[in-house]
C-alpha cells in the first residue's frame, strides 16, 4: 500500500483519488478581498466630509488643496481599491487627484479612525489618517490618478483598477483643484501580507 494523504483533525478519514490518479477535493473560491475581510478582518473605509478651502493665505496660489492623509504603519501593505465622491449641492466641477509619495509634516488635518467593514473584527487600522479643510506642511510627491468630477450632489466611484500599494510608512494623499466645495465619500483599502 502506497503513502496515505490522511485528515490533520484526526477524523481518520483519507483523501480520494480518481482512476486518472487525480486527488480529489472540494474547494471554495473566494476573491482576495473577500478573505482578508472575512477571514483577517483587516478592510476599511476612511469616511470624509470635507470643504477644501486656502485657510494659509501662503497658500491661495497653490493650484490644489491637500484633504486627506494616510501614512501607513502596518508591516503589511496597504491596498487601495477605490475612492467614492460626492460634491454638494452647489458644488462646482472639481478635479481630484491622488499622490503617492509626499513628505513633510501634515498640518491642519483630523485625526480620523477608518470603520473596519467586519463587524465582528476587533482590528484596528495601523496608520495615520488625516482629513482636514487644508492639510499643509507637505511637499507633493508622484501623482498616480486624476479624477473630474463634473456635476454636484451625484456620488461617483472610482476604482484604482491596478490597486494602490502602500509600503510601510509610505504616503498617500488626496487633493482637490477646488476650495470651497464640499466634498464627502470615502476611501476603501485592506491590508495585506506579501505572498512569499
């Protein structure tokens, strides 16, 4: 009789294999975010409500207006899988546009805790998380996507289709070309461990 491949919860059972000499199994299939937030309970939402707006008068000829900071400091890296917006009522048409990479000390933003999405997770998010109506102190870094946002009070998602990876005490920061429209929606990112 040949090797066994036996059950490790001790239930005596043996695994099946087929006349091909296929093993036989049973398996579930599961996206990579559907398993870190249901099995790790490591995905969140940065919830904002913010109007940008020059409050450093330095700062009135700058073309964008920095609303959002998230530094990681996780071990793991962070993903960013898409940011939702909505421009008020009487807003005009904005640009967003993200960046990876800025340095310096932010200024002016609050502290924010992201809402992790498993109720049952007790985990929190390992980071600093910043919203604010002017986040100064930064030098702008790469800029990685540029949204338009043509029309108020319409919510728009957008999907970072690559995802965007955070190392660890990396930078990303969130802008608008706009002051003084309000802005709300979220930014939706899960940790994840490197496959090795």
């Amino acid at each position: 009789m040949g090797l066994q491949i036996e059950d490790g919860g001790g239930s005596g059972r043996s695994a099946r294999v087929d006349k091909e000499n296929r093993l036989r199994v049973f398996s579930v299939t599961s996206s990579i975010e559907r398993h870190i937030n249901e099995e790790e309970g490591n995905a969140f939402n940065l919830l904002f409500t913010n109007t940008p707006t020059y409050n450093d008068p330095s700062t009135v000829d700058s073309d964008d207006i920095c609303f959002i900071y998230m530094k990681n400091e996780s071990e793991a890296f962070m993903a960013l899988e898409s940011i939702d917006l909505r421009l008020a009522g009487t807003g005009q048409s904005t640009i967003i546009k993200i960046y990876g990479h800025d340095t310096g000390t932010p200024v002016g933003g609050n502290d924010t805790t992201p809402a992790n999405l498993n109720l049952g997770s007790g985990n929190d998010p390992t980071g600093t998380f910043q919203t604010g109506s002017e986040i100064t102190g930064l030098t702008k870094g790469t800029q990685l996507y540029q949204f338009n946002i043509g029309s108020s009070d319409t919510t728009q998602s957008f999907n970072f289709e690559q995802d965007i990876i955070v190392p660890k005490n990396k930078v990303i920061t969130v802008y608008s070309s706009e002051a003084n429209t309000e802005i709300s929606g979220q930014v939706v990112f899960n940790y994840h461990e490197l496959f090795v």
